[in-house]
C-alpha cells in the first residue's frame, strides 16, 4: 500500500487548448478517514469533455477548479476502508472523487456497482453517465418515433455510440458521423448504425443528404463546428436537437476569427421549421437513471447495446489523454487506468 | 359598385429589401362567384413580416408566391354577394383573401367576427393571428411562472405588445425590448410592462441588465440580430426562448459580410444552461384559438389587455407600408384600409 495519494491539480488556466503545464502531478499524504467516512482507492477514472469548463473561470453551472485544486471527475473506486456502516471493505462505487489515487467521503455521493454484472470500467461509461447522458437526452428531447430519421454526431464516441444504438431499439433509422474511415466502419459496422458518414469528406454535406431521403427529424449534438452547417438543412418541420455538448467549442477563448455569422440563418430556420433545440444535462433527469441502468445491462446481455472502451494505463497519462480527448483522438469512451 | 377587382401582384422577387418595382398594382374583371361561394369585398388588409418570406423562393413551409400572383394575406371583408347557406350579403369576416379589393372563397377559409364586440380591424391583429401568435408562443413554450422575468423584443408591435401584457396577466415580469424614447414610453406608460429598454441605445446591454437583476427566464425572440447579444448573457438556467419570427433577417440573402461567428456562442450558452429553443408557428396550436378569443375579448373588455393600429389608408399604399414594416417605421399593428 502506497502511503502517498498521487494527484493531479490545476496548474494554471488554459487559454485556448489545454497543454501538459496547465496540469501537475503531485504527492500529498494519505488523507485521515474521518467517523462516518470511507477510504477510497481509485480504479479507473473517466476523461470527459465538461472537464475542460470547469478549468475556465467562466460562470457556468458548476464552480470553476481552483488553481492548485485537484482536477474534478469521476472514478471506479475500490472502499480500501471503512468508517461508515453502509459500505465495507472491497465495496465497487462509482465515486466523483477526481483525478487522484485516493480519497474520502461520507458515502452520500457513492453509487454501489455489482462487479459480477459487467465490467466496472462501464460504470464511467455505457452504465455510467455517458450512457445515461444519451439516455436522457433522446428519451426526454429527442423522443425518435420508429421511422424517423436520428442523426448522431460524435457517433463512435462515448455519448453518441449508444445514441444512435438506442435510436435503433427505439424502432428509428440512425445516421452516425465520424471523423475518419476507422471510426465510420465501427459505428456502421460493429454499433449497427443504418449508414455513418465521414465529417472529415470533402463530400460530406452531400453523402449526408443521401443517407437521409426523409429528412432529419432528430439531431443529437454533441460536437459543434461545421457538422451543424451540413445538418441544418436537412431538419424536417418540428425537428428536436437536444444539444448535450459543444466539445468542438471547448477551447475557444471568445469569439473566433471573422468569419460569416451563422447565428441567423440557423435561428430562421429554427423558427420557420418549429424546430426545439433544447440544451441538458443528465442530472435534469437523475430520477430515470435506475430504469435506464436496468434496461442498459439488458440491452448489454443481449447484444443490442455495444460499447468500446479506449483505456490508458497511469494516472501520469491522464493530462495527455484528455488533450487528445478534446482533439477526438480517442476511439471509444477515454477512461484511465489509475 | 366598382366593376373591377383591383389588386397588387408581385412583380418580380426582391433581392435584400423589397423596393417598390416588386410589387404591381392591377386592374382584373370583378370575379365571377360560382355556386356554393361567396364575393368578399376587403375592408382591412393586415401586413405581417412573413409575407417578406413568401416574396422568395427559398424552400419554406408554404409554397412561394409565383410571379404574378397577387400577394397573400389576411383581410376582414364584408360578404358581398353569397351562393353559399352558410354566409349572408353583409356578415363580416376574416379571410385569407391578399391584396385585393374582391376575392372569392367557398367559406371554408372564413372566421365570422361580431363587429359589436370591437373594432373589426382587431380581428387582424389583437384579436387575430398577431395576438394569437403571441398567446400561443407564450402559454405553450414560454410558460412564465409567476415572479418570472419575461423579456420581449419588439415590444411596441403586434405580438410583443400582446407577449408583455399576457405576461403580467399571469403574474411574470414583463420588460419590453423597442427602438426608440416614444416607443418605449408607449410600452411602460400604455401597455403597463415593468420596463422598457431603447436597443438604439448605445447602454442597451447594461440598461437591460439592469432591468433584469433576477436574469431572464423568458425571451420572447421575434426579431433577431443585435438585441439577442444583449439578452443572451442574461438568460437563466432553463430559461426558454419561443421564436416567433426573425425580421431583422427577412432581407438577408444569404450569409452577411464577414464578422464574427455568434453560433458556437450561442449554442454553448443553451447546452450549459439547459436552455430551450424552440422555433413555432401560430397554426401549430391552432385548437386554443377559440379559447384565447374568449379569453382576450375579456381583457381589452377589463382593460387589462391595450393594442395599438396603424392604419394606412389605399390598397395603392399597401407596397410602402409593408417596405417600411420591414424597417420598424410602423408603430402599433400594420393594417390598410382597403
């Protein structure tokens, strides 16, 4: 047993892309476990794109990282110790106890996971809230009905896999955009998307209408940038675009360079179409979280809900990783091995 | 009794702003009424911003007015001459009949209005499309809770006179968006909102901030362009922002001069704050229409809801009206006496 918690802080604030000296790896004392409290020990830690907002200082939703603060983000951990008479020793939890080895809680934001269901990395991932992200935001804003037309953004990603995968269950076609021929064959192939299209094509917007003869009615967006521009027109009357992220937009610091405004030729057609672009996030819609769990590892056992895991080894790695996470190259849901 | 229809067909289409050379004025033979239909003969004719989209022929959800063709819109007429049992010499209507002095209809298109319940030029506006639109978009997607923040632009018009005053009906704050000091009087002073802010001003974003120290939790958007850049940075989580219409942007051809990109913007704001866009169209909810007459006719009756015509007399002077509708030179809604 280590006798160090090993950490990662805020360094500094990035302007622009995040770079390795925004981050730093540090050594502090094991942490005291409190009465009441537990010992954590972190297994895996999931990289995901909000992480970049919370490293501005901008007003959001959530309080920016301080600087020297460890970084936020959520955790498969091991209880290493217990203090709390509702978790024991060897428990499996998904904990939000960010970039570190080690780390305390009182228990109350702990989420039990069962080892023997699935793998536990997939509590960060398909059974975690990447998963329930998809969930919520089709089930909720995007609601296909069977026949109608899904395109997903980011579709080999974390979030826009199982998009495009319940879409199908949902009795809808899906349509998935990927940068790259590797990704396109996967979410085609292996996720069983009705068609997936290549956004890096100089053709896209073109084999984009093809793959769409009726029109999108349901838009899922989590990527942002010139994609929109190739979606937009294709919206049928009443189309909904849940917007679940922005990742393309992550970095930019304030207004780009000048360039077209694209502000009102999308918010016309917003409105002459009757369009809902509806922003979310998961935690608007926690309550549906357990019935999506349980229909999830049913869709998972019987072969109708895949996933793919891009998992890097070290906690040292993790700054790198989520550099690379923000420029898409990673290849399915980026979770470190700590 | 004149003998001929006289009528204003589009000449050719415009390019940006309409000019006068896009519209025709024309004499036709009186039109002949088959069985089973009516002669209207206008009495008012109502000029709204969505007749600048059906000058184009850019694909939109109703078909472009061909060349030639006399220019669409709304009238109350009274009924001339009837071969239809439904419809008698004298009722007094509103009719989808354009720019026209005569028109014929089978009835099927007619709403009966009683000229003893107010002027009838109101079933063009406060009690018509314009004051529908306005109740439609506010009690279906709007939704202000009581105490709430409602923020309408062009607030001295047809529907953001209608928006700000409804919402007070239920309880919300009510601060109007108009161009200029006489108008912003008119929409404190007449109307009754909380405030209104000058967007000519040169402190609009600070005097609406201001405003707003509780933030905005309903933009009533029917204008488009500068004014969202204020409001944007105001809007609450879950904020919700029906699009009527865009008028700003009726002239825009195609994307404006290079500046800056405003989507990435724009679209970050509605993911982070769970914001809801949502473009719609009066018709979408058409079935509360009668219950939204009933409702408004008690309102002007308490004096609860004000309105405000600008009338302008010759079907002659129906192409310069409209040219200066499209500028914001109108105050109050935009009707012609025929």
């Amino acid at each position: 047993m280590s006798q160090t918690n090993r950490r990662i802080v805020l360094a500094l604030r990035p302007e622009g892309p995040p770079k390795p000296a925004n981050f730093r790896l540090e050594e502090a004392p094991m942490p005291e476990v409190p009465n009441d409290h537990v010992l954590l020990e972190a297994i895996y830690l999931s990289l995901d794109p909000y992480m970049r907002g919370r490293m501005s200082d901008a007003k959001s939703y959530a309080d920016p990282i301080a600087i020297g603060d460890v970084m936020v983000g959520a955790t498969v951990s091991r209880i290493k110790q217990s203090r709390n008479r509702d978790w024991k020793e060897g428990d499996i939890v998904v904990a939000y106890s960010g970039w570190q080895t080690h780390a305390i809680s009182d228990g109350s934001d702990l989420r039990r996971i069962d080892p023997h269901a699935a793998p536990i990395s997939t509590g960060l991932g398909v059974l975690g809230m990447t998963g329930f992200s998809a969930y919520a935001g089709l089930r909720n804003i995007g609601r296909p009905k069977p026949g109608e037309t899904v395109v997903v953004a980011a579709a080999s990603g974390a979030v826009g896999s199982v998009v495009g995968q319940l879409a199908r269950i949902d009795g809808a076609r899906a349509i998935g955009i990927a940068g790259g021929a590797e990704k396109c064959a996967f979410v085609k192939n292996e996720l069983g998307f009705d068609a997936a299209i290549d956004h890096r094509d100089p053709n896209f917007a073109r084999q984009l209408a093809e793959a769409c003869p009726d029109g999108i009615d349901v838009y899922f967006e989590n990527v942002g940038g010139a994609v929109w521009d190739g979606v937009m027109p294709l919206l049928n009357n009443f189309a909904r675009v849940p917007l679940c992220g922005m990742i393309s937009h992550y970095n930019d610091e304030a207004l780009g360079p000048p360039s077209s405004d694209r502000l009102p030729s999308s918010m016309k057609v917003i409105q002459q179409k009757s369009i809902t672009v509806r922003g979310f996030m998961n935690v608007e819609f926690i309550e549906q979280q357990p019935t999506f769990l349980d229909e999830a590892a049913g869709w998972i056992a019987d072969g109708r809900l895949k996933y793919r895991e891009d998992i890097v080894d070290g906690l040292e790695h993790a700054p790198t990783a989520f550099i690379g996470l923000l420029e898409g190259r990673n290849f399915g849901k980026l979770i470190v091995r700590v």
